[in-house]
C-alpha cells in the first residue's frame, strides 16, 4: 500500500531563526500588526510503500531523523495520509 508522509521540521526552542525574524518583521511593516511572532520551518512530503501505516511512519521518521532534521537544533513531526 502507498502511504504519504509529511515532515515538519522546525527549529528547537531557544535556537535563533533569523529567517523567521525577518519574515516578522517584513508583515509587520506591510501592516499586519497582529502577527506577534513567525517562524521558519520546511516541510517534506515523501511517498512511501510499506504494509501499514505503522511501517510506513516508521520509515519516515528514520528518513528525518537521519538526513531531512538537523537534530543538535531542528525536531520535526511526521503527519501520515493513506
């Protein structure tokens, strides 16, 4: 069965994002006074055959945890769809 992954990898608490300060910085600028705050982050989505959902979440965290988060300053959730 085909399973699709997503992986939102984001910075940790605590690790500067400039990106995101910027981004902030910018809305507020063009107006958008209510944005307190923004983040950057990236999001992957993977294709995978596995038997179940089970493996299939397995593999993709592996893939995450190993090349798509750096993990000394990134964590990342896995979200699965059939």
């Amino acid at each position: 069965m085909r399973f699709s992954a997503s992986i939102k990898v984001v910075l940790k608490d605590g690790v500067l994002d400039p990106q995101g300060e910027t981004i902030g910085r910018a809305l507020k600028d063009l107006g958008f006074e209510s944005i307190v705050s923004a983040s950057s982050g990236r999001i992957f989505r993977l294709d995978i055959d596995a038997e179940t959902e089970a493996q299939a979440r397995k593999i993709a965290g592996e893939a995450a945890s190993k090349l798509l988060a750096n993990p000394v300053i990134e964590r990342y959730e896995v979200e699965m769809a059939k």
